[in-house]
C-alpha cells in the first residue's frame, strides 16, 4: 500500500490560451487550503473545453512529482518545471508514479476519497503550453502523462495532507500498461486482442478509455 502526501493543491479557471483555439486551465495556482472537492473536482477550478475535459472520470489531475526532474535533465530549466502546475495538474506528490498505481486503488486525501480512473492523454494544448511542437508526443513516448482521479467522496483537501491508499484496483492494470496500450501504440501489438477486451470490461476504467479499447480492438 502506498502511503505519501500531498506537496500541492492548485486550482484554475479558464484564461486565454491561444489566439484561434480557445481558452484552458492550464496555468493553475498553488493554494494553501483546505479545499472542497466533490464529483466534478475542486470548489473554484474549472476547465477551458468541458467537451473533452472535467466530468466524473476526470474530476482531478494528478501528476508525479518525480517527473519533473526527468524532464529537467530532457529539457533543461524551463519555466514551467520549477515548481508543481507545469501540466496543468490539480495534486502533485512523490511515490504515485503510473507504473505503481492501478486503475482503481483508492486513496484516502484529507477528508476525500479519490479512485483512479484513467491516465491523462496528452493534446496540442502541452505543444503551446512549453512552446514545443513535440511535448504531447514526448509525453507519450516517455509514458509520463500523469493520471486522473473520480471523487467517491466529498471532502476537503490541503497541501500537506497524508495520502494513504485504502484499497487496490486489479494488479495487472496499472495506468502505465493502460497508457501503452490505448495511447502508446501497443494495441498494434499481435497479442493485444485479449487485454483490450479485458480493458473494456474493467469497470473502474473511465468510460471514455473502456470505449477506446473497444474501438480499438475492432479497427486491429
């Protein structure tokens, strides 16, 4: 069971992003708490496109912390890596990394409970957001996309408060092996039938993602 805490809260609200393509959250602010958070996320953040962003299945961003360091040494000190919110995440902690965590552990913050229903996939938006043309595709390369967690229940929420894992989603499914076989490329894999009907059956996947694997398993 992993047990860590929380080394930031942050919250946004829509702003101008970019000239011709709308508005995002991105640029979110650290927060010293607590803060309320419910089925949709935290009290005071919002997102810029509600059509492919929010809703249940990804009420909070979390990113590892972990990552920022590797990018560093990829991207030397860029701005947006000095501190936690350079993803646009809404929690950042140490020891939750996609290769441990599992779709469907559930984790005791603050008050909340959080269980984890998909990983994030990466869009143009990280491209202008660094100001490079190759971010989102680096970020799936790399498999540091970070993951999204439902609220099971209301609570609140501050920098600094225990994160303590209550119960495991299947051990086969962590986000990393879920990453790579419906954002990374591994659905093209000969023996990808079977895990991608699993997938689209596994409950505690988002339902987007449960779509997805489906899709993909037709198109393969």
């Amino acid at each position: 069971m992993i047990k860590t805490s929380l080394d930031a809260l942050l919250i946004g609200t829509p702003q101008p992003f970019h000239p011709s393509r709308g508005w995002s959250s991105m640029a979110r602010t650290a927060v010293a708490g607590p803060v309320t958070v419910g089925p949709l996320g935290f009290a005071g953040d919002a997102v810029g496109d509600p059509a492919v962003h929010g809703g249940p299945d990804k009420a909070v961003h979390f990113y590892p912390r972990e990552h920022y360091a590797a990018w560093r040494a990829e991207l030397g000190d860029h701005p947006h890596l000095s501190a936690p919110g350079g993803f646009g995440e809404n929690l950042s902690a140490l020891g939750l990394t996609e290769d441990r965590v599992c779709i469907g552990d559930r984790f005791r913050i603050g008050t909340a409970l959080f269980e984890v229903a998909q990983g994030r996939q990466p869009c143009w938006k990280l491209d202008h957001h660094f100001g490079r043309k190759t971010m989102a595709a680096d970020v799936i390369r790399t498999a540091r996309g970070g993951l999204y967690f439902r609220v099971l229940e209301d609570g609140e929420v501050s920098p600094g408060d225990a994160i303590v894992q209550v119960d495991c989603g299947p051990a086969a499914w962590t986000v990393a092996r879920v990453f790579h076989l419906l954002i990374g490329g591994g659905h093209k894999g000969t023996d990808s039938q079977g895990a991608l009907a699993e997938l689209a059956a596994l409950p505690m996947l988002a339902a987007s993602w449960r779509i997805r694997a489906m899709k993909l398993r037709v198109q393969h």
